[in-house]
C-alpha cells in the first residue's frame, strides 16, 4: 500500500517541486494551497502525514495544526515555515507538529525526513497489540499472553484487512470484494456478520462488548486499534 501525504503549501513553486521529488520516491502526495481544501483531503483520503506551510491565504497554519491533532492523535505533522527562529519552532511544537523545516530547505533532506518515518512506522507496524492479544502482521502469528492463537486463513485476511485500513470504515461490499470473488462466486447475505463474530472472539477479551472490531450502524465496520 502507497504511503499517503497532504502537502499544504501555498507558494506554486514550492508545492510543484516537493510534489514531484516526493512522487518520485514513490510516496502518494495529494497537494492544496488552503486550509479548507487541506481539511476536505484529511477527511476524504486520511493520509498518514501532513506537510503544512504556516502562512497561509485562509488562515493560521498554526491552528489548523492545532486542529488536526486534536482530531487525529495518529497523523505525523512536519511544518514548513520561512521563519527560521527558536519562538517559530516552539509555537510549531506547541502546536502539535513532530518536526520542522525552514526556508529554503533541500528537498533531498525533505525525502529523508519522510522516508525515516515510514520506514519507523513500518518497524512499529509489524506489531499489533488488541487488550492481551499481540499480533505479528510479519510473521502471520498471534498471541494472548503466552498462548498462541491461531486463525484461519479467512480470518487472517479479514484482519490484515482491517489492519492495513485501521481507524477506516469498511463496508461489506468492501469487505466481500477485497476477500472474494463476488463477481462470479454467491456468497450468503450473513457471511461478512458471521466472519466478524468469529474474528471478535479471538481478538476480543469480550466479544459480546467488542472494544477494538465495531459496529458503525449500517455503514459498516472499524478497528479502532487504540494507537
């Protein structure tokens, strides 16, 4: 799965070249130059980090900051200001941004920035911990405490699905096509509910009160994985 990024940044110039040097690394870049069009792409796309300019046509790039990280605790923020001072970068701080940049800065030390974070989360994400239970995506084995658990082969590809989408709503159209052929297999109208049950009691410490694999009344379904 493609590592998705927002650029908010204002200056043509600026966004073009960091749009084409992160592409090239083989990052997915949705680029805007206003807080409003930022906050549409955030909600639509959920992009894993943020790149954000703080001088902006619409308003504060500080508060927008501020913004995201009270909704999304999860998203990395790396500020890009022309201000090159110590009181710049505590207010970015302060703000909830994880790292800095000034004007003018070398895109190549820009892609290295972005690359040591996935390649940090990547680490991180090999490893899921649910309550007592822990879950190696690599190595396709889990453990409740010291007991192993083991899952069938649907089961294991309905929870990497969920894994690789955590904190997102799947549907069960989503959830029937990305672990069958609909198209030319009949599949039961109760498969997706029967599949979730099964998958909630071995990751669940309550089943009957799942915390982790729930319910979004007919929409669909979310494991909210508590990160």
């Amino acid at each position: 799965m493609m590592n998705k990024l927002l650029l908010l940044e204002d200056e043509e110039s600026v966004s073009r070249g960091i749009c084409f040097t992160l592409e090239k690394a083989g990052f997915q870049v949705y680029s805007c130059r206003t807080i409003s069009e930022a906050a549409c792409i955030l909600e639509a796309c959920q992009p894993q980090m943020l790149i954000c300019d703080l001088t902006l046509p619409d308003g504060s790039g500080l508060d927008f900051i501020r913004n995201v990280r009270e909704a999304q605790n999860n998203i990395y923020i790396l500020c890009l200001t022309a201000l090159d001072n110590e009181t710049d970068f505590v207010m970015g701080y302060s703000a909830g941004a994880d790292d800095y940049m000034a004007k003018p800065f070398s895109l190549s030390v820009l892609t290295l920035k972005v690359q040591a974070y996935f390649g940090r989360s990547h680490k991180e994400d090999s490893v899921r911990t649910f309550g007592k239970l822990r879950v190696h995506k690599n190595e396709m084995r889990a453990w409740r405490g010291d007991d192993e658990v083991f899952f069938t082969k649907t089961e294991w590809r309905l929870l990497l699905l969920f894994l690789q989408n955590s904190n997102q709503i799947l549907s069960k159209n989503q959830i029937l096509e990305a672990l069958f052929d609909t198209a030319g297999d009949y599949v039961e109208e109760n498969t997706v509910a029967v599949m979730i049950r099964r998958l909630r009691e071995k990751i669940e410490e309550n089943p009957a009160a799942p915390q982790y694999l729930k319910n979004v009344r007919g929409i669909g379904y979310i494991l909210r994985d508590g990160r």
